[in-house]
C-alpha cells in the first residue's frame, strides 16, 4: 500500500545522502543483523475478565553497533525485513528479535492498520508506551498519533472492505513497547466469526502482519516494540496463549464491574439439547445499561437481549425461556449497550437458571399425591394434562405458580369421563395474581382424574412461561372441602351463607355460545339483601342484578334470559348489596338454569365479544352471513355502531342491527345516507342512548340475510359517544 507522495520520496533519498555524508565525517560503528523470520505470536484474548497477571514478555533485544573508526562500507541502506505470518500461533513468553531498520526511516510516518472483510464493526485502538490510548473514543495522543475514521460504527451505514487507522507522522512516534488490538464489536446482521489483520508499517513498508478469527465480544491484542532513535524494530508479543473464559453453573449468580477498562464480560456453561434456560443481567450500581448476548461453541450468536421484559430496572436484560438447541457449551457476553463504546458503567449480578431439563418439556404425564413436576405454555403447546388416581371423599389442592415469562395460569379438573368438575383462573391468597389453585376440591368418586395445566384463554390466549404444578392430598370427607371452585352444572342448585368475614361467593360454570341462562339468588334466612354478579372468562362483569320482581323476596336476585356470548368459563358472584361495605347477613340458595334453546333462529355463524372502541374484522359468505357480538352498557351510554364494506372491489350490502339481552331489537339500518340524500351500502346506528345496564347483541349481516347475495369482507366498530350522559346527542 503506498501512502506518500513523491515529494516525501525526495525528502527520503535526501535523507539518506545525509547521513552517508554524516557517517563519513564522524567515527561511527558497524551494524549487522540476521534476517529472522517472525513466527505468529498475536493471539485472541477474551475480553470477559479483568486482565490477569501472566508471563511480562521481555523487552525486545537489540544490536548494540559497535564502536569502529571505518565508516560503512555501502552507501545503500540495509533493506527493512517483512515478516512471513505463519497459520498457527506460537505462544512464547520473549519477544523475537526482529531485523535492524536503517535511520533512513525516521523519514517515514508509522502506521497501524486494522482490516477485515464484512460488515461488522469491529474496533482499534493502540495504546503508546506513554500509556496513552489512541482510539474512536479518543482519536488522537499528545505524541501528534491520530486516528483515522470509526468504520461500520453505524450498523446501516456499513462497507464491506472497512479499514481503520492509527498513524504518526515521521519522527513522532514514540520509543517503547505497543500494544495494538482488534475488538469484535457488534455483528450487524452478520453470524459466525470474523478474520481480522492488523498490519504495523513504516512508510508504505508492512514490518509486521498477523491475522486472527474473532467471535463478538472477543478481542485480538498485537504487541510490538519500536524506537526511532537507534534503530527501528519491530515484533509480536506473546501472552502464553491468553486466559481462558470462567465457567458459570444453573443456579449460579456471578458479579463483576462494566467499565471503560472492562466492557465486557464471558462465561461459559455445558448446556443440553432442550434445557430451557434463562438468564438475567442487573444493574447493581452506576448507571449500567446492561446488554445481553448468548454464543455456542462456534461463536455464532444465538439470542441477545437489551432492556428485558418482567425486569426490575428497565436497562436490565433478561433471556428468558430460551430453549437450547444443542448439547454444547456456550458463552454468554455480559455487557453493556453499545459495548466499548457505550458510556454506562457499573456492577452487576449475572444469573444462570435452567426452567425445564431436556426431559421435562413433555406436554403431561402421571401425578402422585405430594408430587411437584414443571411443565411449559407456549403457543404451540398452550396446555399439558396430568393424571392422578384418586378416593371418593379425598380433598386435594392442585396448585400451577409461574416460574418464568408473562404466564396467566388456568386450571381444570375433570373427571374420567372428561367432565370438568373445578376450574380456576386467579387464586388471589397466591404469590402472584396470575397463579392458579384448584383449593380444597372434594373428589366425588374413586377413579381416574385429569388436570388440565393450561392458560387464560387457552388456544386464544397470548400468555406463555415457565409453570410448577403441584398435587396434594389435604384432608378427607365433606367437611374439610370448599366449593370455592367447583363448577355448577345447569340445573343445579347450591346453598352457601353471607357474613362479614364472607361477604361473597363465587361459583363457575362452563356455558356454549348462545346458552340463555338464568341465575337466582335467593335468601334462606337472616335479613339477606342478595346481590348478583356475572363475569366472563377475563372477569369482565357481563350482567348484575340488585332486586328482581316476582321473587320470593324482594331483595333476591335475579339475572333472567342472559345468552352467553362465547364458549368458555363464567363466575357467578353471590353477595349482598354493597358488598364489603353492606351490613345484611344471611344463607342463601342459588340456582343456574338454562332455557331451552330456539331452534326456529339459526345461531350466529360466527362472532363474540367487543369493547367499546374496538373494531373487529370478518367475512359475508352464503355459508357465514350472520355474526353477532355482545357487549355491556350501561343505562345512558350514547353509541355509535359502524358496518362497513372493507374491499371496494367486492359487494358486500351490509345490514346493521342491535338487540337488547332479551332479544327484542331496538334499530337496524341498511344504507347510511348522504347529506346529499343519497345512500351507500354500508350501515350505522348512530348516537343511540342504551335505555338499561345490561347486555346487548350486534348483528353484521347483508341485505337480505340468509336470501341475500352479496358478500365480503367487513369493518365493525364499536364507539362510546358519552357515558351515561343525560345532554343532547350530537347532530348524526
């Protein structure tokens, strides 16, 4: 590589006339020197613990000239060596000494360069025998060493032939011991390791050339020695082949500091083909923004992280759930964002946990009283089930705790014939909200039960993570059990009592879309002013009811007629009115029925629940014309419903309509029409007061309905104008 101009040329052959004519005139000694080879001495140092204490390579030796009255015999300088870099590392403690370089080089700029082939940004730096360091976070040396440009800092701003540079100018360099390295910085989309060369050059003459292959997080440290005032010389220096990176354990927590010195950290653990693992990194001290990064063997980078979900400071990272995909040993690279040149600092604490062994990531199995296994939701796998045998009249707590990720757990129990007997979604005396328990459940019959370990929402659920599920025998006979969580069949009826210390009761059962239902709460004794509450499968209240006529007592409680919106769980809540704050006592008796079904309508194709301000999407077709979905409002609420066409090159003529809960319609529209009277085929009911609290039903159908022709995708929306407002509605 040339790099001077022919002017500098000039001032080189000037310069050595000069000194010829200088060695002529003054007694002055004469040099020799071997041409020796320099062996590959550069090796690859991990950047994960602080620098230990190893073999101090011995100062570089050098010909001493010899005092002499002749002068020299040539007037050509002596050629400069250029070592021959070899494939495999020599470790050595010494320096080799290297061939003389004739004064003519004073003329020269010294030059370090570092050169690789991809994207990736990795970094120089040079620290000087003075001790300064010459790098992109400090570019230049009182000496007058500059450095050049930070290539591929930015990873979307990248070249594939990067280079940078650290150069003195002729005569500045200073005399002493250097120390070069390479450091793998970021990947920038690329995987696997990086070869990189670091060249040492006087003039446009390479003294020095090793080549290495880095992983991210690894550096490469090159040591030379050089004086410009007898002789210029340069060699590798050995490490006696480095340190080699800590091994961590499961269940061990390792701490250490990030700083400018140390800004990254290894550790190294034999993992499993199907452990399930995750790993933490936290901010102890400082303002360390941590980052996260895992490798296998090969170097390649598996999975990294910066800010972690579920953390307790928002900068901390976290790998959580990661299931390995190879029995190997891999690294994990604890650092900070932006690596070197990130500016946080800091102490942390580095966690290693395995979740799951590779053996138990089965989707079930077979339970003992006593027994605890661990078992994971995912998308893929949203529920495991478990057997057990169990006695008529055994009372058990099941109990599912998250151990990891965003997991809202959701239990069932059911019977031999696939009868589900309890359920549970939140158990609110656990460590979490989330966790669930089957509590105190009293089996009816010897045989065969099955736990489902599942989530909320169970296939449309998003949640996943990491469950225990425990099994225990507590008691026996009626008298130690609790109805707290078992599911009521249609047309059963319970009793319970409401006191201060137990001033409500909740009961599930599990209901099919479109199952019109009626729950009665009725006093049995005390002065019980019962109060009636149902919640859907995210205990959203869906229906309530203070006092119902035509009841045996004016203060029961009555919710009549209620079609249930979707598939899945409901709880009824029994209490009185005023609940905690209420002061009526009493035993009640509660029923759960449902009607049966009209078979004249046809149900709805398709459909659910919606929310205020929520928009739902779906397709008219011959065989799907009809949808419905439920929603609760409350007495006063002005809405607005909007049916659009979503495909303008389909013809889809919507027809809107909304129900109250006891099916009676309260408007319909086919066509919205203009301020200019003219009309579209898309439909909205506008500005419309709900008349009572309750539940309503929107139906998205098309002309027609069930004779209609036309079909298409659709847009519903649903928006809440006011809340319970009394004013004027806005113009429609």
């Amino acid at each position: 590589m040339s790099i001077h101009s022919r002017r500098q040329r000039a001032i080189f052959i000037w310069g050595i006339l000069a000194l010829i004519l200088l060695a002529a005139c003054s007694p002055t000694g004469s040099q020799t020197s071997e041409s020796a080879e320099l062996p590959f001495h550069g090796v690859v140092l991990p950047t994960h613990v602080p620098p230990t204490a190893g073999p101090s390579p011995t100062a570089l030796p050098t010909d001493t000239p010899t005092p002499t009255d002749t002068p020299l015999p040539s007037d050509t300088p002596t050629p400069s060596h250029t070592p021959t870099p070899t494939d495999t590392p020599l470790p050595t403690d010494t320096l080799t000494p290297t061939p003389t370089i004739t004064p003519s080089a004073l003329s020269e700029d010294v030059i370090v360069e570092l050169s690789w082939a991809t994207t990736s940004n990795i970094d120089l730096g040079v620290e000087e025998p003075t001790g300064a360091l010459i790098a992109s976070i400090q570019p230049s040396s009182p000496s007058g060493g500059t450095f050049s440009a930070d290539a591929n800092a930015v990873c979307s701003v990248a070249t594939t032939e990067p280079s940078e540079q650290v150069i003195w100018p002729a005569g500045t360099a200073p005399a002493g011991h250097y120390v070069a390295f390479a450091r793998y910085q970021a990947a920038c989309g690329n995987s696997g390791p990086v070869d990189v060369t670091l060249r040492i050059y006087l003039g446009d003459e390479v003294l020095l050339e090793e080549t290495a292959s880095l992983q991210l997080g690894q550096e490469f440290r090159l040591g030379f020695d050089f004086d410009l005032v007898t002789v210029a010389a340069v060699a590798a220096e050995s490490t006696g082949g480095g340190t080699v990176a800590p091994p961590i354990a499961y269940g061990d927590t390792v701490t250490g500091e990030i700083s400018d010195d140390q800004p990254a950290w290894q550790y190294t653990f034999e993992g499993t083909e199907g452990d399930v693992i995750t790993i933490d990194l936290r901010q102890q001290s400082g303002n360390l923004d941590t980052y996260l990064i895992l490798q296998d063997s090969e170097g390649n980078q598996l999975i990294a992280n910066d800010d972690g979900e579920n953390v307790a400071v928002s900068t901390d990272s976290r790998i959580e759930n990661y299931t390995l995909p190879a029995t190997d040993t891999y690294t994990i690279v604890a650092t900070r964002f932006q690596g070197e040149v990130g500016s946080s600092s800091g102490e942390f604490a580095l966690t290693l946990e395995r979740l799951l062994g590779a053996g138990e990531t089965t989707s079930g199995g077979f339970l003992a009283y006593g027994a605890s296994v661990r078992g994971m939701i995912t998308d893929e796998q949203f529920a495991a089930e478990y057997t057990f045998l169990g006695n008529a009249n055994d009372v058990v707590t099941i109990t599912m705790q998250r151990r990891s990720g965003n997991l809202d757990a959701y239990l069932l129990l059911m019977n031999g014939r696939g009868e589900i007997l309890a359920l549970n979604d939140d158990a609110l005396d656990s460590e979490a909200p989330t966790d669930a328990r089957i509590n105190r459940f009293l089996l009816p019959a010897t045989g065969t039960y099955t736990i489902v370990a599942t989530r909320s929402g169970q296939e449309r659920g998003v949640t996943s993570g990491v469950f225990a599920l425990t099994l225990e025998l507590v008691g026996s006979g009626p008298e130690e059990a609790s109805d707290e969580n078992r599911v009521l069949r249609y047309g059963e009826s319970i009793t319970g009592i409401i006191t201060d210390e137990n001033f409500e009761v909740r009961y599930t059962f599990v209901g099919e879309q479109g199952d019109t239902v009626t729950i009665s709460l009725i006093r049995q004794s005390g002065d019980l002013d019962a109060y009636l509450e149902l919640l859907d499968a995210s205990g959203n209240l869906i229906a309530s009811n203070d006092d119902a006529p035509d009841m045996p007592v004016d203060t029961d409680s009555r919710i009549t007629n209620f079609r249930l919106p979707v598939f899945g769980p409901y709880t009824i809540v029994a209490t009185r009115f005023q609940g905690v704050a209420g002061n009526s006592t009493g035993e009640f008796e509660l029923s759960l029925d449902r009607a049966v079904p009209d078979e004249s309508r046809p149900p709805a194709a398709e459909g659910g629940m919606i929310g205020y301000d929520q928009q739902v999407t779906g397709t008219i077709t011959n065989e799907h014309y009809e949808f419905e979905y439920v929603f609760f409002g409350t007495a006063g609420d002005v809405i607005t419903i909007d049916l659009r066409r979503q495909n303008e090159n389909e013809d889809l003529d919507t027809l809107l309509l909304l129900l109250d809960a006891d099916g009676n319609q309260l408007a319909i529209n086919d066509d919205i029409r203009t301020p200019d009277g003219s009309a579209l085929t898309d439909s909205r009911i506008a500005n419309l007061r709900l008349p009572q609290t309750g539940q309503y039903t929107i139906v998205a159908t098309r002309f027609q309905g069930e004779n209609g022709s036309s079909s298409g995708a659709f847009v519903l929306s649903l928006t809440l104008v006011s809340i319970g407002s009394t004013d004027s509605l806005p113009e429609s």
